[in-house]
C-alpha cells in the first residue's frame, strides 16, 4: 500500500478518533495533560505499526487499545511518585478487556462533552481555550494551530502547556457543569467555537481572506456539539449561522483571491447543501421555543441574505428588526455598526451615517477598520467623495489583511475618479 496513502489515512483516522481518545483517557486518569500524552505516543505508534503491518480493520478500536495499555503502563511508572496511580492503572486493567474496546455510543457522548467543557472553561484566556480545544478536539498539531493563526508555533506550544497547567493547578473537574454554572460554561464553550469560525471567515491578517480550515473546524465542532446537546436553541443557532456563512466561501473571492463584497457576488455560487442545512438548524432552534439567542439571531440575519435570489430582493426591514433584537439581548458598538448598515439600506445613507456618527468615539472601535469602512461607503452613497475617499484611506491603514487593503485602496482610486 502507498506510503503517502497510510499515512493520510492514519490523519484521518486520528483527526476523527483523537478527542474520543483524550477524553476517555482524561476520564480514567483526572488528568488532561496525560491523557494527551498517551494520546501523542499512541499516534507515533500508529505511525510506526500501519504502514509495515497494513491499517487495522477497527483503526479506532486498535488506537484505543493501545491507549489504554500506555495509560496503564504511565500510571505504573507513577506508582512510586503516588500510590493513587497504582489505583488507576488497576481500575483502568479491570474496566477494560485485554484486547477489546467497546466503543459504548453513551460513554463516548458523555466523555466528549466532558472534554468540550473542560478545554473550554472560561478560568482560561480565550487564545488559550482556542488552542488547546483544537488541539485536542480537533487533533491538530501545534505547527497546523499557529499556521492557521500565523504566530510563532513556540507561542502556540506556551499557550496549551499553560492551560493544561492551569486545569490542573485549579482542579478542574472533568465533568458537565451543574445548572448553576451550565449556562456561562455552555456561553464559553460556543464563544471558542465561534471565534475559531469568525478568524477562518475574514482572517485579521495575512494575505488571505480566508481560512478554510478552521472555518471547517470550527463548524465540524459545532456539528458535534448539536448531537451530544440536544436541547438548547443556541447550539443549533451557532451551527446555522456557520453552515449559511460558510455557504458563500467560493464567492467572496475571486480567482486572485481578491475580495468580492456580499452584494457583489455570484449568487449561483453560494453552496446550496449548507444552505439547506443551515436553515434546518434555524428551525430546531426556532421551534425549541423562547427567545432566539445571539448565534439563532445571527443565523436568521444570514439566512434572509441566503434565500434572497438577488441583492435588491433582501428583506432589509426584517435584517433591520434582527439588529435590533440583536442589540437589546447583545448591544456592543459592533452590532450597532452593523445595524447602521441594514438601516441605511431602508432609510438611506445618511439615517446609517448618524449611528455611525454616534460610535465615532467608542474605544472598542477606536482601531477597527471596519468603522470607517462602513462611514466610507455611506459618505460615497451621499456624493461626498473627498470625505469618502479620507475614510476608505484610514481603513486601509487598520487593516492587516492584505486581501482587505487590496479592497480599500481599491475604494480609494473609484473616490478620486
């Protein structure tokens, strides 16, 4: 067999068995830092094994069993450091049978979302709960982590260490949270996977717009989290909002990878299958009953763009209304920006000009690039081109997205003709 084959195979492989892998060890043990040590030297076997003896029928169940051997194997070692792993290791011999692994659907669930709260507690800064959820949920490496981020992999590495640190110095008990503390616990664990989603759609810098990768993690993870929780809105609105937003990815650039701008684009592009699937897990959250949610709103912004089959037949009123659900529920200069836009679209510019006006002293706005970008196009929408053309060159300046700049500086040249 291919060489190059097994070892994509293996990837693959791991990619999908690596987070259930971690998170039955981290049960067994308590400890997230062995678990992905055993986890780590499971794959290096995996790597050394398949490619002489050919891929196992079962390749998760064979990775799991060699786990659990070097699970049991670590914690004998430890023996003389502490008698508590001796424990261990022998609960670990008498829960499993020699050579099988029975992959329980419950267990598995159960041990997953463990996992998903555990790497996603808020005691960790945010960078940090973002590397190392991609680092054991979606088995990335440290290298493919700070490639998507484009920092340094030393950095990255410092972070997961960190946090692994940080669980264990705090005691962080590997478990669904208790109702007193769910609903912030379930808040952070979406704000993780929406961040990831957000850099891979317009990536804060670089020289390309997108990311797809993480773009397709963060909504791979989002999948999963919709099947392991069945019962909150929000959940389904995060996962229609990153189906519906992912949907255009082929029409926001074009073959230069330059950026096309929403009312811009090739419509009979947008993919229709996550539409569709987008949609659907509007619905769920919509039919959960209550009041729809920061990502369910979100997701019925995006949807009324998605089933519009041309820009002038956007619903700009019910977009307006949204924002401005939006901004009772999550008020924050940023979604006021965006509600200028969608109110500019009804009223004209100069109604979206006015909010904008009103955030020009907001210091959460104060280097973001997207603020004079908006008032840009609104200046050139009234015939100001002069006032325009100053925003649009402030823009590009704040930016550090190459693809973003390219767009501005594009702006800026239509003002001066």
């Amino acid at each position: 067999m291919n060489e190059l084959f097994i070892r994509q195979k293996i990837e693959a492989v791991w990619r999908a068995e690596s987070a259930i892998i971690v998170a039955s060890i981290t049960r067994v043990v308590g400890d997230i830092g062995i678990a992905e040590d055993v986890a780590h030297d499971t794959l290096i076997k995996a790597l050394e094994s398949w490619p002489i003896r050919g891929i196992p029928n079962n390749p998760g169940a064979w990775l799991m069993t060699v786990a659990k051997r070097k699970a049991i194997d670590t914690l004998r070692r430890k023996k003389s450091l502490d008698q508590k792993y001796e424990q261990m290791a022998y609960q670990m011999n008498e829960h499993y049978e020699p050579d099988v692994i029975e992959h329980l659907d419950e267990d598995i669930k159960d041990n997953l979302l463990r996992l998903i709260f555990m790497t996603c507690h808020p005691i960790l800064s945010k960078n940090a709960r973002v590397a190392l959820t991609l680092r054991l949920l979606g088995g990335l490496t440290t290298e493919e982590i700070a490639n998507a981020f484009l920092v340094p992999e030393p950095t990255v590495a410092q972070r997961i260490v960190r946090a692994k640190r940080t669980l264990v110095a705090a005691n962080v008990p590997f478990e669904v949270p208790q109702k007193s503390a769910y609903a912030e616990r379930l808040s952070s664990v979406l704000e993780v996977i929406y961040l990831m989603f957000n850099e891979g759609y317009s990536a804060s810098s670089g020289d390309n717009l997108i990311r797809m990768n993480l773009s397709n993690e963060a909504l791979r993870m989002g999948r999963a989290l919709a099947k392991l929780i069945h019962t909150e809105p929000e959940v389904y609105g995060l996962v229609a909002l990153m189906e519906i937003q992912i949907s255009r990815f082929k029409a926001r650039t074009n073959t230069e990878g330059e950026m096309i701008l929403l009312l811009d684009q090739t419509r009979s592009l947008w993919n229709q299958e996550h539409i569709k699937r987008g949609v659907n897990s509007l619905k769920k959250a919509e039919d959960s009953g209550g009041t729809l949610g920061i990502y369910a709103l979100q997701a019925s912004i995006a949807a009324c763009h998605a089933i519009a089959e041309t820009p002038e037949k956007t619903n700009w009123e019910r977009i307006s209304a949204l924002y401005d659900a939006l901004s009772e529920i999550s008020p924050s200069p940023v979604v006021e920006l965006n509600r200028a836009v969608a109110v500019s679209m009804v009223y004209g510019p100069l109604a979206g000009l006015e909010i904008v006006d009103s955030l020009l002293l907001e210091p959460e706005l104060k280097n973001y690039h997207l603020l004079p970008s908006v008032k840009g196009n609104f200046l050139l929408k009234l015939g100001r081109k002069r006032e325009a053309m100053e925003e649009f060159q402030r823009a590009s300046l704040l930016t550090q997205n190459v693809q973003e700049q390219k767009l501005l500086l594009k702006q800026v040249r239509n003002c001066m003709e």
